[in-house]
C-alpha cells in the first residue's frame, strides 16, 4: 500500500495535533456534481452504480478532483445488508428505498441470514479495494454501514417512514423479538465492517440516521446498545495504524455523553447543538465532527465563510475536531459554493492549531 | 357562559393544585375514531370539513364522548393562515398540503395581507363560538396556532419538506426578508389567538412543528424571537379567568430554558427527553405538557399502563403537568388503548398530587 499522503483526518479523530482543521461532507460523492449524475445515467439503476465497483471508485474520487478534501468516503448505501439478507431493495423515484420483503413476524426475523461480506456483499469489498488502490495514498478511505436501529427502521417499515409506527410498534409490542432483529444486525454490521477495514478502510463510520426518534432510555436500549456491541467487535488496526470509529447518531446530540462511553474515537455532531456545549459533554476524550447546518449552501460564499467561522470559534482551541456538515449535501446545492465552503475551513482554521 | 365543570387542565397550566393530573391528546379529534372518519365523508375536503363550524364541532367533540379528556381542541388546521392569505391551500392525499403560490420573492412577502380574524378566519371563529357552547362547560377549549417560522416553511417550500432547503436558503441569504416575512406572520397569528380567545378559546397552544431543525442561534432568531412577540401580544385574560399559553416546539428539549423565558405559561415537550431533565431544564417556574411517545399506543394496556407511570414518575410529585403525548396521535391506533392510556393517567397520578 502506498504512503498516506494526508492523514489530517486520522490524526484529528485521534485528537493528534495537525495543521489545519481537516474537512469532508457527508454524501460528497453525489447528485450536486453534474459528473456524478453523468456516472449514474451510465450506470444504470442506484444499486446498479453500488455494485459496480468501478464506477462506485469514479464516483468516490469525483469530489476530490474538484476539491481539497481531507477523506474519500465509500460509495454505497447504508441498506446493502438488508438487501443482502434478501430483502429485495428497490430505489423508486419520489419514493425512496422500498423493500419487497419488510420484516415484521418472528419467522421473518429468525429467518434472516447474517451476510458474508465476500459472498453477497464482495462487490463492496471489491469498491473498498478498488477505491484504496486508485487514491493511492491521497487521502484516507472511510468504510461506513448504517446501525442496527436504522437498519431496523427501513426492514420493519418496507421503505423511508415519517412516524416509525411499525418499528416502534415492534419495539414496544414484542420488545424481545425486536431484540433479536437488532442482535443480528450488530454481527452482521460488525462482519461487514471488519471486512471493509480488511480491504482497505482506513477509518469507519456507523450512520444512526434514526436513533433520534427514541426516547432517552430506548435510544440507550434500543440503538447505542447495538452500537457498543459492534465497536467491541472491530479490528482497530490496519497497515500498523489505528482503525478510528464514529458514531453518529442524527438528532442525538442530547445524548453524547452515553456516546462517548462506546469506545468510539469520535462522535458526529449535527447542527442543533453548540460545538462548545457538545465537547463539554462529550467530555475532552473524544473527537467530534461536524456540525454545519447543510442549508448554509444555499447562501453565498461570503455567508458560507461566516458561518465557518462560526463554527470553528464553537469548537475552539485545541484537537479532535474534523469539520463536516451536520447531514448529507442536498443535491440542488452549487459547487462553487462547496468550493468556497472547503477553502474556508483551511483557511480559516489554522489559528485554532498553533 | 356555563361555569366550567372541569378545570383541572387550566389549573394545572397554572401550576395551581389538581385532584390527579389532566391529560389531553394532540390530533385527539381525529382518523384514528371511526365516528371522525363518518363526519369527514360527509364533509367533502379535509378543508371542507374546517371551513363548516357544525362539523367542526362535531368532530372536536366526538373524542370526549368517548374518553374522559380533560380538554377539548378547536378542530382546525395550522396553515389556515397562509390559507387565508391567498396561497391557495389543498391536501392532496399521500401528499400532504400544498400552496398553488408559494412565498419565494420579496414582492411576495411584501404583498401579503395580514388577514382579518373575523373576516376570512371568520369561519374559524364561528367554530369556536360553536364548539363552546356545544361544550356548555365540560371541558376547557384551546385554540391555537401554527408559529410563524413554521408556517413560513410551508408558505416558502410550497408545502411539506424532509430538507428545509428553500425556506432556510431565504433565511440565510436574505435575511432581512425572512424577518419581514416573520414579522407579518407574527402578527397574523397574535389577532388570530386573541380572535379566537375572545370567541371563547380559554387555553392557547402555538405549534412549533420545525423550530427544531434550527441550530440554537437561529432557533432563538427565526422562531423563538416571534412566539415571543407573540405571547406579548396576547390577551391573556377572559371570563374573569387567566388565559395561558401554552408553547410548544417539536424537537425543542434541548431550549426550554430559553423558552421558559417567553412569558408562556407552559411548554409543550416531546419524549427525546426526559420530563425530569425537562423540569430542570425550564425552571420550576412554568408548567410543562407531554410527553409520552404516540408509539407506545401501538401496543396493548399493560404496557401502556407501565408507560404512563414512568411518564409521571419522571415528572414526579408537584403541580405543573399536563399529561399529553409528544407529538399528534397516529391514525391506525386501537381507540381501546387510548382509553387504556387516559384511565391509567387518572388512576395512577393521584398519588403524585396528595
């Protein structure tokens, strides 16, 4: 493997000193660059464009041609492994992820296998390695897989949902059956993830989009419990560096101090809470990333640059911080406003690390 | 006016003593009873059914035949506002509201009329004069509104959004028009609740629905900062009795303390907290309402039952709780649970008021 040439980002979830604030977007490889959506006319179907690794690579890359970014990130969606499991995946326009197969009685659940990742799911393992080789040491690759809860979500409901009355319904109906769906999720994300750090993955991240719509004590039971499970089980090291892990659950910034007890090395921040207020309830012995709210894109570079301002006097003075917007880049979104919004991070950053 | 036969609701907004405490449902009129479903057949459009002041009372009624509520709420919808402003509202079923002319421009904003409450809201009036005679003093009446920033995502987008990238691209790079924009909402809802007060509404609640996905600073600028000129603004005496104001912002836990400083009397809150950090949070010196997940109701008496006592364990002993769920009820609920869960708020909250 070649040398790393930028490790900013490792070093940040490390919370090891670096020059400037290292930065990457959640969903960077995607619809806001006219490129992307040229690769995925080509490609055929969204799963299409997931199971060709070597588009899946050129669409990886695409966002790092463009601009400075300190991290390549894995393309690929959170549900392969419920797709995996047989669940029969589909992206219909307007509609979002549907599956023919939701999963709602006991047989349903005990009836679900636990993927091998070089079997069903290899043509991921195939993109991690394919996408290592061709950034050649660039920067680091992240390898990412959604939590169990979120996976549940999608496998219970049969597609995206507002009110969560079938998952929930689940949860607080048969909690023990909801148990075991979550149990077998966790082995199957932390096979997943272990083979994406055995092909390539420098780094990992676990997606909670849903965690958020829990109460406090189910969110702890329910979800960051599966979360705990699957960072006790991950290899953290690989080519002699350490494998740092993110957590990051949408809407659970109330919760970071239950989340930085998961041995995690940093906890993702969206924009609903103060960076200042989330480093001191982490506590200082975790990195955090985020937390820009997305939107600001929208604006204007003079604006974009003001707010990352902002957020960087939030976080302040110090190490572990890796800048990202709270969620996903939209797709409506102008580049040349991500440009301005990458080119102010470094710029406006290095103050914070001398 | 008849006397009011029940005021536990008002007392306990108040923080003044309650026999046990008062619990109303957010949606309780609504698809979940078979009998609102007859009357909205009857009535034509969702819309159809608001704009008829019999129907409408019809329909706020119904649930309380039902269950012993200990509050009624003025069928109607939020965006009976815009409505009223000419945007040209419809529900297109599996879409959600939708504007014929969304607000994109300053010629927009700046043509917006500030409706007349007893003018093209007359038909709201009329439901309230309606509702509190029909009611002759079983129960209080609330009104309500939608908040400014919240209509305005509405008014803005066109209709409903998982990404808020139309209404927060205005309030980024144009500020000063979204404040306009506020502003005149601002005041449309104060002469819409105090319309409605003097119609014979003896509660107020306004509903934040998307203050939550502010960050702090902008909750406090766009949302927050508009109920407050609001509530301001605000008759808050009728009948000889206090008329409080209730405020609630979905996903908002983590501000009640900013909120409590509002002048409201009480604060609606939603499960992703828990009502003893709630309480803390808010100061013991406002009332809170909430707060039970309307998922909960998915699943069977006993486990509802152990629900609402852990609701009230975490809200504990003293005065100042309004039991509700934390968001609108869910339209495939059982009926029979929701009598399961308004029996045991009264049969196990006794104890919590001796």
């Amino acid at each position: 493997m070649s040398e790393l040439k930028n490790d900013r980002f490792l070093r940040a979830l490390l919370r090891q000193p670096v020059d400037v604030t290292p930065v990457w977007m959640m969903r960077q490889a995607g619809r806001y660059l006219p490129e992307y959506r040229a690769t995925r006319a080509k490609a055929g179907s969204f799963m299409d464009l997931c199971r060709n690794p070597d588009l899946a690579c050129e669409v990886t890359i695409q966002p790092l041609e463009r601009f400075p970014l300190d991290a390549a990130i894995l393309f690929s969606d959170i549900l392969t492994i419920p797709d995996a499991m047989g669940l029969g995946l589909t992206f219909n326009t307007g509609h979002g992820p549907q599956f023919d197969k939701p999963v709602r009685s006991a047989a349903d659940v005990d009836n679900l296998p636990i993927p091998d990742p070089e079997g069903e799911l290899k043509y991921v393992m195939d993109a991690v390695r394919t996408i290592r080789r061709e950034l050649d040491g660039r920067v680091p690759l992240i390898g990412f897989s959604g939590s169990p809860w979120t996976l549940a979500t999608y496998m219970v409901e049969g597609g995206s949902t507002k009110e969560f009355g079938k998952v929930k319904g689940m949860m607080f109906d048969q909690p023990e059956l909801m148990h075991r769906l979550l149990d077998k999720l966790a082995q199957s994300v932390t096979s997943y993830l272990n083979a994406q750090i055995a092909a390539g993955a420098q780094a990992v991240q676990i997606f909670d989009t849903w965690g958020g719509v829990l109460t406090p004590r189910d969110y702890q039971e329910f979800s960051l419990r599966y979360m705990q499970q699957i960072v006790d089980g991950l290899t953290r090291e690989a080519d002699g560096r350490t494998v740092p892990v993110i957590l990051f659950t949408k809407g659970g910034g109330q919760w970071l101090d239950k989340m930085a007890a998961s041995g995690a090395d940093c906890l993702g921040v969206d924009w609903t809470i103060d960076l200042s207020d989330a480093r001191q309830l982490a506590g200082n012995a975790i990195a955090l990333q985020g937390n820009m709210d997305p939107c600001i894109l929208y604006s204007n570079p003079e604006r974009i640059r003001e707010e990352v301002a902002s957020v960087l006097a939030s976080y302040g003075k110090g190490e572990g911080h890796v800048f990202n917007l709270g969620h996903g880049i939209h797709p409506n979104i102008d580049p040349d406003n991500v440009g301005a919004f990458i080119e102010a991070v470094h710029a406006l950053s290095a103050p914070y690390h001398r």
